[in-house]
C-alpha cells in the first residue's frame, strides 16, 4: 500500500436524524493537495469540522499516519473561510496566537511567526492591526497563522472565498508557489471548481446530500501551476469532468 | 478630508448644547424678573449661581462625601457586575439560575426599598452603596454577558482547533471582544451612578448632595436646591466623559477601527 499521510474511513454524520454524510472514504498522501467540492449545503463544512476535530463523526474514524486521529485537532491546522484576525492583536500577534495558545513563550511564538512573514508577502506589516491590510494580505495572514503551527495536515475552508476575483486569482498563483517551497499536506473545501483544477493534485467530488464521495478526479497538470494553463486542454477536460460529475443527478 | 483635531472636534460637539443651554437660562431669567415670582417658588438662575458661590464651601462639602459614595458604590457595582458576567459566561447552569434573578433586581421599587436599607443598615456608607450597586449593575453585568456571548461561533472554533482552553479563549477572544460593549455599558451605569448616590443620601445620610437638598428644601431655599442640583449634573457629565479617556486607553484599537 502505498504511503498515506490521511485517511478519512467511513464518515457518517447525521442532525437531528438528518443524515448529512453517509460514510466518507478519503486517503491523502504525503504532500498532496486535495480539494473537495461539492454543491452548496452537502456537509463540506460538517466533513472538515470533524476532520479538524471539532465535531464528533457518528460513525467511521480519521486517522494521521496511520494513528486514530478522530475528534483531535492537534494534528490539522484549521484555517477557517472568515480570516478571524483579532482587532485587538497586531498582525504578529495574530499570527502567532495559535503558537501562544499551544504554550510557546510569547517571545518565541512571534519569532517563529516572524520568520514566515517574508515569503508570505507580509513584511513590514508585523506590527500593523489587521484592518490595515488588504483583503489578500489579510487571507496570507490568516493562513500563516495555521501553517506556522507546524501540523501534519492543513485544513483550509474556502480561504478565498471572500475575495475579488482578481485578488483570488493571484492568491491561488501564490499560494501554489509556497506550497511547493514548504511541502503541505492540504485539504481545501471549495465550491470554485476552476479553483480546484488550477491548485489540485486530485479533486475530489462530493454528491448532494447524505455526501458521499462520489467522483475522484486527478490533475495531471505539471507544477508549478501558471495562469496559461487554464486555458489548456487538459485543464479544460478536467473542468468539464468535475462539472457534469456535480450536475449528475443521483 | 482630514479628521477634525481634537479642538475642532470639541467645539462642534460643545456648541450647540451650549447654545441651547444659554437660550434656555435667557429665558428663565427673562420669565422670572417679567413675572416677579418669589424666589422662593422659582429663583432666577443668576440668582442659583450667586447664592450657589456665597455657599460654596457648604455645599463642597457635602459634594466629597457624594462623591466618595459614588465611588465606592460604583467600585462594588463593577466588581458585582464583572464576577456575575465571567460566571454566567463560564457556567450555562449560572446562566439560567441567574437570569431571572438579575432581570427580577431591577423591578424593586427602590423608592421603597431605600428607606429599608436605612432601617437595617443605618446611616453610614453601606446603604447607599447598595442602593448604587442596585441601580448600576444591571447595564454592566447584562452588557459583558452579551458581549462575551456575542463572540462568533467560527472564533470559538479557531481557538478550540489550536488546543485552548476554554479559559485560553476566554481571556484571548472572549474577553477582548466584549470590551466595547462593556464600555457602552459602563456609560449607561455610571449616569446612574451619581443620582442613585444622591437619591440614597436623600432617605437619610449625615453628609452628601441628597442630604443637603433635602434640608434645604425644607427651608425653602429653592436656590440652594437647585445649585447642587448644578453640581450633580457636572458631576454626571464629568464621569461620563472620562469613561470616553479610559476606553481609549484599554481600548486604543476599538477607537481605530471606528475612526477608519
């Protein structure tokens, strides 16, 4: 069997004796990008929160390389779709609040938060509150602040959700390249499919609700990811396939 | 355009009240020396402020002791209303044990209740502290509850997700958040803070703005009532603003984001 970093066995969920995910099988392997799309409503938020820890599933287990993972949120860096940056901590102090929390000195939580400003375009920043920042910046915060928590796997909920389209486009190029320079697990949620193409390894297709997984679809696009690429055909075909496997109906 | 200095911005939010006030006092006066009342009925205000100075040091000196009730009062009313937040906050079982109870606190008569505390405290400091504590901790106490509970549930995740403790995300997100809330709060009990001191000395107290009213009232020195009423009012305003001084030392960034 080849390595996994991730495995999602069986994920059942259900509200109020709604069901919302119906058994959810996933495996992630060491630095891969995975990203899950779904039609609004199928349970991609329920899914990360149990896989962050923060819910219980009703059934079925998460595991990080190859130990019971469920209902802890110590492995996974959880970066949620709001950016959440505090207006009474400075950008740093944001940044490292994840660190100070985990009960690092404060000292040495900024210091380490310090050293990610550079390549995360945040330098000269550090001491500026978040309202000063532009959206983009601000989403760049908020994603240093959960991969400077060093965890196994990145959680990331629709990060650019907020964002113009512009702006998402050049986050989507940047956060390709750094990914490629710091070597992250990821799970991103996102309804955005172009999204999911251009940043994925593989995607992965939820159907509505109960979710389950109802298509896996590989990129086989090269990295680094360039914007030309949109307009290949293999990322055209790759689009097309996640589209009709979303519309399909059950 | 640039913001207003902080000059300019004191004169247009100090002008037009001060007109008006003027206005009205011009008229007042104007209406007592056309109409002749006795100033026993209705002094002039030029008469208020003339026998209020010829008796300055009397009425300095009931105004230590209101002041010292209003504080010590307001002291016990922020402790009061802090502990019960923090409490209710940490504790869903407190909450509904004391919801009730504090919405029940605030329908005592206390016209009623003021002359009791005389009865079984006597005359010294503590029944008007309780009278204080009574009439201001309710804004503060139900403004930190909402505050902390207004707190979104996505923070409360990001926290949980980092490993804190519920007292980690208390004092990092909790906390902080409620402070502008608690700030407008703190507003809405401190205007109180001052009346209810006078109203409790008013039942009975040995030295104080209420006290000396009352007596002077029962003298028919109406010039006398009214000038401490001046004095009380001051004393409100005057608290009131430098809850704006203290905001903007605890709460600096609160002030920007408003600003921006």
């Amino acid at each position: 069997m080849a390595e996994t970093k991730l495995i999602l066995d069986g994920l059942c969920k259900a509200f109020d004796g709604l069901d919302v995910l119906a058994g959810i099988d996933l495996d992630v392997a060491p630095g891969e990008f995975v990203s899950v799309i779904g039609p609004s409503g199928c349970g991609k938020s329920t899914l990360f929160n149990i896989v962050a820890g923060l819910q219980r599933p009703d059934a079925g287990r998460v595991l990080v390389d190859g130990e019971d993972a469920t209902g802890r949120t110590d492995p996974f860096a959880y970066m949620p779709q709001q950016d959440l940056l505090f207006p009474w901590r400075t950008v740093l102090d944001n940044t490292a609040l994840g660190l100070e929390v985990g009960g690092l000195r404060r000292r040495d939580a900024r210091a380490r938060a310090r050293a990610l400003f550079a390549p995360f375009g945040l330098a000269g920043f550090e001491d500026a509150r978040p309202h000063q920042l532009s959206g983009g910046m601000r989403q760049r915060a908020a994603l240093l602040r959960t991969v400077v928590l060093e965890r196994p796997v990145l959680l990331l909920d629709e990060p650019f959700g907020a964002l113009d389209s512009l702006t998402r486009t050049d986050m989507q190029t940047w956060l390709d390249g750094v990914r490629a320079r710091f070597d992250w697990t990821v799970l991103l949620i996102t309804h955005d499919v172009r999204e999911a193409v251009y940043l994925s390894d593989r995607v992965v297709v939820l159907g509505p609700r109960p979710a389950r997984v109802r298509r896996e679809v590989p990129i086989g696009l090269p990295r680094p990811r360039v914007l030309d690429m949109i307009t290949d055909p293999a990322f055209a075909a790759a689009e097309r396939e996640l589209l009709a496997a979303l519309r399909r109906p059950d | 355009m640039a913001p207003p200095t902080g000059a300019r911005r004191v004169l247009r939010a100090g002008v037009p009240p001060l007109v008006l006030v003027l206005a009205g006092l011009a008229a007042w006066q104007w209406a007592v020396v056309a109409t002749d009342v006795r100033p026993q009925v209705l002094p002039s205000p030029l008469r208020v402020a003339a026998q209020g100075w010829a008796f300055r040091e009397q009425i300095w000196a009931n105004t230590v002791p209101t002041l010292q009730v209003t504080a010590v009062g307001f002291a016990v009313s922020l402790l009061l209303g802090w502990t019960i937040a923090i409490a209710v906050d940490f504790s869903p079982w407190l909450r509904r044990a004391l919801t009730p109870l504090l919405v029940a606190s605030q329908t005592l008569p206390i016209i009623a209740i003021a002359p009791l505390l005389i009865i079984w405290f006597g005359f010294g400091l503590l029944p008007k502290v309780v009278v204080i504590a009574l009439v201001t901790f309710f804004p503060i106490a139900v403004g930190l509850i909402e505050g902390f509970a207004a707190t979104e549930r996505t923070a409360s995740d990001l926290l949980r997700s980092m490993g804190a403790s519920r007292w980690d995300e208390f004092r990092h997100v909790r906390l902080p958040g409620a402070l502008p809330r608690f700030f407008t709060a703190l507003r809405i009990g401190i205007t109180y803070a001052v009346t209810g001191a006078i109203f409790a000395e008013y039942v009975g107290a040995q030295a104080g703005l209420g006290i000396f009213m009352n007596l002077q009232k029962n003298s028919f020195r109406t010039d006398l009532v009214l000038a401490a009423v001046v004095v009380t009012a001051v004393l409100s305003v005057t608290l009131f603003l430098l809850t704006y001084v203290v905001e903007r030392l605890v709460v600096p960034w609160n002030a920007e984001l408003r600003g921006g």
